[in-house]
C-alpha cells in the first residue's frame, strides 16, 4: 500500500486505512501536460540513439497491440491490450539513455491508463469515437522513420485527445470528481 500512496494510486486516511486516490480534471490536466514534457525528451532520444534492438522490439510492440482491438469492456482481452498498450509506448521510449526518464514515464502511464480506464468504463460510446489504432500507427511510422517532430506531434495529440475525452467523462459523474483545494 506504501508504494500505490507514493504512486498517488491510493491515499492514506489516518487511522483509517486507505482509499482510491480522487481525480479531478486538474490531475487529469498535470499528468498528460507532465507527461507531454517527459516523453517528447525521452521519445526525441530515443529516435535520436535507437539501434536496429530498439527498432526490433518497437517493430514487436507495435504488432502485438495492433492484433487486440481496442477494448469495450473488462476482460482477457482488455487485460492484454493494456499490457501491449504499455509496452508499445515504452518501447518507444527504451533507448532515451535514461533511467530516470523510463522511470518516470511509467510512474505517468499508470496514472494515464487509471484515467484511460475510467473514460472507457463511463464514456459514452459517441463521445469515445476515435481511431487509437491508427494514432498509434502515427506515432510508430513517426518513429521507425526516425522523425522526431512528427513522432512529438503524434505522441502529443494522441494525449491530449485522451486527455480530453477523460475531463469530458468526468464533467459527467459527479461523485468521482473532487474539488481542488
């Protein structure tokens, strides 16, 4: 439980126990604009430094994430999905030269996938209506072309419009939305 309170999963309640961490669309906002800045510097060296292993395994990313289609619904398949959806934006990321960037960048993925979570279970379907699958191959093309620019653009909007589809869904329940003091 110590280590989802410093993820900021999870909140300590004195003498209590510990609770679901809120979210509120400032949180919302901090962790995609913070994670904007982390990867474009991790993403930009990476294309920057990636050898033909990093091309190799983000070549094996992206095709095990592109055969799951993009999930509905709790499962087998949503659970797989996430897990290739996490190495696919990773690998992009794994030949920065930094430890402390991969470090972060998944402190930040976690966060994201919480809120990617609650889009997907409370969204209504028409506001969710977007093609993540060919984001992704925006962002892959991008890189295994060695663009960075249009790798940060790509990365930046598929984001943003995450991002954006999470604020609108909790604009729509109330009760999970706290205020920021």
């Amino acid at each position: 439980m110590t280590r989802l309170v410093s993820e900021r999963l999870v909140t300590s309640v004195g003498q209590r126990g510990f609770r679901v961490a809120p979210l509120t669309a400032y949180d919302v906002e901090d962790t995609m604009q913070t994670r904007i800045i982390i990867e474009q510097e991790a993403l930009t060296r990476s294309i920057r430094h990636g050898d033909m292993a990093w091309e190799t395994a983000l070549v094996a990313a992206f095709h095990a994430l592109s055969r799951y289609p993009v999930p509905k619904e709790p499962g087998p398949a949503t659970e797989n999905w996430a897990m290739f959806h996490r190495q696919l934006h990773m690998a992009l990321l794994s030949a920065c030269g930094s430890q402390w960037l991969m470090e972060l960048a998944g402190l930040l993925f976690d966060q994201a996938e919480r809120q990617r979570i609650l889009r997907t279970k409370f969204g209504p379907q028409k506001i969710l209506k977007r093609d993540t699958a060919r984001e992704h191959k925006q962002i892959f093309d991008a890189a295994i072309s060695r663009d960075a620019k249009a790798a940060v653009r790509a990365l930046d909007s598929h984001y943003r419009t995450t991002a954006e589809q999470v604020v609108s869904v909790l604009s729509r329940i109330p009760k999970v939305v706290a205020k920021r003091a």
